[in-house]
C-alpha cells in the first residue's frame, strides 16, 4: 500500500507572488494524488500584529520610492550579501519559531516547503527531522534565502544556482526547476496562437501605479491602431477611475480582478508590468515581451536588470521612453520575434511538475533507507 506524505506549505503575502507559487505547487499536488496539503501564511497566522506593519510599511515604501525615498530597497540591499547584519530578520527567526513549531506539532507534515525565506523553517524542520525545500520566485539572490539547514532548493536560472555554490552550498543540494505556475499558464503556452498585433497589456493591481496610470495611458493612446487592456485587479478605486476618464475611447479595455490572466496574456503583443518574479514568469512561458516602468528597488529591481541582460524586458525611466520603446517593438515584426526566440531560452512552463516529482521522488528514497 502506497503511503503519501503530509506537506505543508509556508509562505507569504508581501506581494501576490510568494502565495501564487504555493498555490501552483499545492495544485500540482493534488493533481498527482497528493491529497493532505496546506499552504500556511505563517506571518499573517504567526504575528498578525507584525504582519500589519510590515505590509503596511512595505506599501508606503512603494509609492514613496517614486519619490526617490525607497527604504525598502535601501533595506535589502544592505542585507543582500550578509543576513546577519539584518536585524529584521533575526526578529523574524525568533519570532517564527514557537508558532512554527506549534502548526508542525498540529498538521504533522512530513515534507515543508518554503516560498518565502522563513529563517525559522530550516532550523525548526532540521530539529524535528523532516524534510525541508525552498523554492525561490525571483530571478535575484537574496541572503535570506539562505540557511545550511535547507535540504534543497529549486531555482530559475542556471545563473541562480552558480551564486549558491559560490556562497558554500553543494551543487547537488540546488536544482534549476524554474519558477512554478498554475497548470493554465502551462496549457496554455502549448495552445497558444498568434498573438493579436499591437494588443498591449498593462499589469495595475500595484497601489503604486495609480499615481501615474492616466498619464502612461493618454500617451499609449497615442500609438497607431493600438488595443490597451488594464488590469486593475483588487484595486477598485482605480479601475472606476479609469472607466470614468477613458469610456469614450474604445481601444481601451479596463478590468478588475480577473481569473483568466493566461488568456489576456496568450492575446498580448506585450506587457507592460512591475517586476515581480510570478508574473515576470509568466510572460516568459507565454513569450510576450515585458516592459517594465521604474521598477522599485530590491528584488523587483533585481528581476528587471536580469531579464534586461537577457534581452527579453525593456526598462524604461520615464513614460516618453516607455512609449517610444514599445512602438520601436510594434514597428519591427524581426526584433518582436527575436525577443519571443529569447525567452524561449529561460521558458519552463512546468516547473511545478519538475518540483514536485523531484519532492516526492527525494522523500520516497528516504522513507525507503529509513526502512532499511
């Protein structure tokens, strides 16, 4: 008789993309019969007190970066190389300690899993014996990620997995999966047709963008035989404000949330979007080419200037500079095609799969030398 494990998933809400990945694995699992999986917040669950500051901390810093005051990238780029100088952090260590013990105690997994950098969960899951994996979403290394205790991680690019090795780790402990994503953006890479000419994609769920969204569009509005489609997601104030302002102009479509990102995305000529590592995967599995508008600084900063040296996203300083490169893409079919080549380098559109079948493969060899 054929025993599954118990997995638990720890994660994350700064930013959609840390639960994003944690819901792509936990459907994974399921769809290969693993039935007992939970995803766990453990900040929001752990300190909602703390998880209610940083979030809102972490918000201000988004929209002050466009000031020039972007403390939150000042805060991780003094940590990136070393954790021990963040302070921060170690609080998070201690802090997540007792409750992460107190859920392992309650769910009794046998396999955790980490898409957020949780010091706690190395030290708490090597303690008690069971297994533990992190699965990075972004395309930058960050010290926090690290931890000697980790049994494995699963990471984007080649280029991830060489900076861990340089940092001490055993190469056999670092697997080059990609980024996991929900099985529909897979499905759809393989369906997907043509995309439909100078159809442009705009990301706006972030708090951030609201500031200089009617401006970016009355200068996109202006390029030639251009559809514009907003997603405004949860953010209502804004989506009703740009229905008010563009609902005379018909090649503009806003939205709100929508469940079927993968279809407007598999329509796109490109996209238009902050640098977030989930969605920044998601345009590479559809091979829409990304462009990205100042991005704020850390990780999201990180992503950009990686893709960018890859040569498949464009950062623009200023919405002038952001127009005049997407028409520059619009207006050279050969240069669209050798981004789309570009991406198809980096693309792994099932990475979830990769993950978990290497999960489920390394926790069965153990379970079976432990009954040796």
């Amino acid at each position: 008789m054929t025993v599954n494990p118990r997995v638990l998933i720890l994660t994350a809400s700064y930013g959609n993309g840390h639960l994003q990945a944690s819901r792509a694995l936990q459907q994974e699992f399921y769809r290969q019969g693993i039935e007992q999986v939970k995803i766990v917040n453990l900040m929001k669950e752990g300190h909602p007190f703390i998880h209610s500051i940083t979030t809102s901390l972490i918000s201000t810093s988004t929209k002050s970066s466009r000031m020039g005051i972007d403390y939150y990238g000042w805060s991780y780029y003094l940590t990136r190389e070393t954790k021990q100088t963040a302070l921060f952090q170690k609080s998070m260590t201690f802090l997540g300690q007792k409750k992460l013990k107190e859920i392992i105690l309650q769910e009794r997994p046998d396999v955790v899993v980490n898409t957020f950098p949780f010091g706690a969960s190395p030290q708490v899951c090597s303690s008690m014996g069971i297994p533990n994996y992190t699965v990075l979403t972004d395309y930058a290394l960050h010290a926090s990620w690290l931890h000697p205790n980790v049994d494995h991680y699963y990471v984007a690019t080649e280029e991830l997995k060489q900076q861990i090795i340089f940092k001490g780790f055993s190469k056999d402990c670092v697997e080059v999966s990609g980024i996991p994503l929900r099985q529909e953006f897979a499905h759809a890479s393989m369906r997907q047709r043509s995309p439909e000419k100078k159809n442009i994609l705009i990301m706006a769920s972030d708090s951030g963008i609201a500031s200089y969204m009617e401006g970016m569009l009355q200068k996109l509005i202006q390029l030639e035989n251009c559809r514009i489609v907003v997603i405004c997601g949860r953010n209502e104030k804004l989506k009703h404000r740009l229905e008010a302002e563009f609902a005379m102009n018909r090649g503009v479509t806003i939205l709100g949330f929508v469940d079927n990102v993968y279809e407007w995305m598999s329509r796109a000529t490109c996209l238009v979007t902050k640098a977030g590592g989930l969605t920044l995967t998601e345009a590479i599995v559809l091979r829409v080419p990304i462009f990205i508008y100042k991005p704020y600084g850390g990780q999201e900063k990180e992503n950009a200037l990686y893709l960018a040296s890859r040569g498949i996203a464009n950062i623009s300083k200023n919405i002038d500079e952001l127009s005049e490169s997407i028409e520059h893409l619009i207006n050279h079919p050969r240069l669209y095609e050798e981004i789309r080549e570009r991406m198809q380098t980096l693309q792994r559109s099932h990475a979830a799969g990769h993950i978990v079948n290497d999960m489920l493969l390394k926790w069965h060899n153990q379970r079976m030398e432990a009954l040796i």
